[in-house]
C-alpha cells in the first residue's frame, strides 16, 4: 500500500508538473512569400480646364462624355428662349433607338451592375447621370439637324471648343490642383463635392458648364508608408494595375511631400496612355505590383535576440582532433600556478570583413583572459553584441541560429536562406521563441535541461 500511495502521489506530482509547463510548439520552415498590402486608393489629376456658359439659358450637349473634340468642334448649344425645348419634344416621338443603340446601353448597366459597392451608394448618381448623358447622345442628331434649319437670332448660341481635348460635363474643385498640395485630407470623401453638369439644365451665364482634359498625361497622387518610399524610388517605375477593369501599364515614381505625423508620403504615378478610361473618376483605386519578396518564411514570433562575446579572429584556435574550435584561456593549477586550458565556443556568427567570432556567453566570461596561438598576446574577453535569430530543435535542443530577415510584415518575415550560421528548408525552429531558454532541451512536456557535454 506504501509503495502503490507513493507511486499515486508521483503521478499526481507529474500530471500537474505536465498542465503548468508552458509547451513547446515547432514550426517547419519552408520557402514562402510575403502578402503585401499594395492596394491603393489615389487622386488623379490631369491637365483640366474649365469653360463658363456664354449665355443664361439652357443648355444641350451636342458630344457625349468622355469623347475627344477638334478644335472648332461644336460642344453645346444655350437656348434661352425654349425653342429647342419644343423640337426636342417633338423630335422624341420620331426617335427610334437601332441595336446599336441598345447594345451601348446594355452595356453601361452592366459595367456598372459588375463595379457595383453596396457601400458606396454615391456611384448610383453618377451610373444616373452617364446613362443620362447616353441618351441625350441619341437625340443629339436629330436636334442638331433642327438646330441648323432655325435661325441664328432664334435666342439659340452655339459654343465652340478652343482647344482639343476629352469633354468632360463635371466639376470638382480639383482641377486647378497640384500634386504638392494634395494632403491626408484631400483623400476625405465625405467632404468631396462633385458638381454634375446635366443637358437640358439651366444654366447663369458665366456658370461653369463643362471641363476640357488636354493631354494625355495624367498623374495618380497615393500615400504610401514613408519606410516604402525608397522601394518605389529605386524602382523608378512600377507596374500598376486598375482594380476598376484590371487594366496593367507602368507609372513613373514621382515623390512629393508627406505628412510625419501620419508616417505617409504622397507619390505620384505618372501615365501617358489610358487617361481617357477613368476620365471622369477622380478617386481610383490601383495595385502596385511589385516583385515578389520569397526566401525562408518564418513567423515573427519565432525571432529572438541573443548577446554573444565578440572575440578576435586571431585567438580563435583549432582542437587537436581538427574539428572543434575553441580558445586557450588562462587559468590556475591548484597549487596557484600560471597555465593555459582549451576552451570549445560555438560560433554563431562570423564578421568576415572585421576578423570577428560571435561566441557563446555560456562558456566564457567577462575577464577571461585569452592566448593567441603562437604568441604572448593576451585580451580580455569584455566587449558583446547581440544577434538576430531563432531557435533550431532539429537536435533535441534550442539550439540559436542567426538570421538575416530580407522583409517583414505583421506577423511573418522571409530571411536570407543557405547561410553560413543560418537557417535552412526544412529546418524545425521553435513557434514562440518566449517559452524557449538557450540550450535547452525539447521534450514532449516542454524544455528540460541540456547537458553540459553538449
């Protein structure tokens, strides 16, 4: 009965020593990648002018949005006697849409049934006034043949355009805008006003009543995390993709101001194609897309930081059996006398460049004097560093492996792979390097300690 009550009582003892260890979990590294946010939501700006009625009055569109125009082409007409009012009534019954006209039609609704966000209910009014704007267009002909039977003093003015460009029948107060003076506050949408420029509206004189874009060059405003900028500038140009209809072609990196509180910089893209498919958003979202950053992939709760004596490459010496490395440390016989010991330091890291060995703190300690082979030269073991690194059980143990990490995110980061003191694929590390003491060994109920000889 003793014997089985002593055996219960050390089963007890284990099953609590068991639930309180904290636990080991290990992570198998392999090559991987790093998901990046690129996903932006910018500013476009272009070279946009805006033109003021001639006259008081209505006003109807003789060119549909988004369409480039010849100097001298005829842009709208302002009718402040109503005439054109009466043909367009009269003209509507004749109106008859052909397939085309469907097709065209058709296929507004669905881009815009495709890019519909039920969060963003403001695109209702802008798919209201483009379908607008198509139809106006197929009573555009018809109006203009009535227009030109009528007389010029019938209170009808006709506008010209000076310039050529892409008609655009809104406005926004970004127009004058530079991309030096966008800041965090011009991405607000809530405070954005867009003013929409309807046919058949009346109009003030002077009233702004439609944009000419006048160049093919365009440029995308983003904020980007200051510690991306020189990425991007190095780059010099990326690769961007238009999440509104997956269109791909390059901008050219421009950096401008940032704001240092918010830890962003404004960079602008610069395109000289595609301006007229976004010709009337001025908020877009694109992707960069940049290279993809692959190598080990290790999570960073994995990464630990370890000090190590930082010992000259000339006192580093080689065992006898010409495969343990150590040095020659100075201690005392017991009768006091003066002799030399060889000590075995793992090398965790070698600076090339300097002649420096990074070795345990375990085996030796501040003051140790140290002999260099061949020579009365001493030091005195004083000055540390710390490495960057994780801890490898391959062996049953923690053993630390140095680490270079090439990029990080929130919780994973890819290191440089096949390195001297490094970690390799396939490798077995520990998840959560907290619960891991240096040179400890890995049992199934957590970490023990590692024998001295190893």
């Amino acid at each position: 009965m003793i014997i089985f009550g002593v055996m219960f009582i050390y089963i007890i003892i284990c099953i609590i020593m068991y639930t309180r260890t904290e636990h080991l979990t290990g992570y198998e590294v392999k090559m991987g990648s790093l998901t990046v946010n690129n996903v932006y939501r910018g500013i476009a700006l272009r070279e946009e002018t805006l033109y003021e009625a001639i006259d008081a009055g209505f006003v109807y569109y003789f060119v549909p949005e988004g369409t480039h125009v010849a100097c001298g082409d005829l842009v709208y007409a302002v009718d402040s006697s109503s005439n054109l009012a009466e043909i367009m009534n009269e003209t509507a019954e004749e109106s008859m849409l052909t397939n085309s006209d469907y097709n065209s039609l058709k296929l507004k609704i669905m881009n815009y049934r495709s890019g519909f966000d039920e969060t963003a209910f403001s695109t209702v009014y802008d798919f209201k006034y483009d379908l607008q704007s198509e139809v106006a267009k197929l009573n555009n002909q018809a109006l203009l043949h009535a227009m030109n039977a009528m007389n010029e003093t019938a209170g009808i003015s006709k506008c010209y355009a000076d310039r050529a460009g892409a008609v655009v029948f809104s406005g926004d107060g970004f127009e004058e805008t530079t991309p030096r003076e966008i800041t965090l506050d011009s991405y607000d949408e809530e405070k954005y006003i867009k003013n929409q420029y309807l046919a058949a509206d009346r109009f003030g004189k002077n009233d702004n009543v439609y944009k000419l874009v006048t160049s093919e060059n365009w440029e995308i405003v983003i904020p980007v995390d200051t510690e991306r900028v020189p990425e991007l500038e190095e780059a010099k140009y990326v690769k961007v993709k238009f999440m509104k209809d997956q269109y791909q072609t390059s901008g050219k990196v421009t950096v401008y101001g940032s704001d240092a509180e918010q830890g962003v910089t404004f960079v602008g893209l610069s395109f000289t194609t595609s301006m007229i498919n976004y010709i009337t958003d001025r908020f877009i979202d694109i992707e960069l897309v940049l290279e993809e950053n692959t190598g080990l992939k290790i999570p960073n709760s994995a990464i630990a930081q370890r000090n190590f004596f930082l010992i000259e490459e000339d006192y580093i010496v080689l065992h006898s059996d010409n495969k343990t490395q150590g040095v020659m440390r100075q201690t005392f016989t017991e009768d006091n006398e003066l002799t030399t010991e060889f000590v075995k330091t793992p090398i965790y890291n070698v600076d090339e460049e300097k002649g420096i060995y990074y070795v345990d703190e375990s085996v030796l300690k501040v003051g140790d004097v140290l002999y260099k082979p061949d020579s009365a030269d001493t030091c005195t073991v004083s000055k540390q560093a710390s490495l960057i690194g994780v801890f490898n059980i391959n062996k049953g143990y923690a053993d630390f492996k140095q680490i270079k990490v090439l990029y990080d995110n929130e919780e994973y980061s890819i290191v440089e792979s096949n390195t001297s003191y490094g970690l390799r694929a396939y490798d077995h590390i520990a998840l959560d390097a907290s619960t891991v003491v240096a040179d400890q060994f890995v049992t199934e109920k957590g970490l023990s300690g590692k024998e001295n000889d190893e």
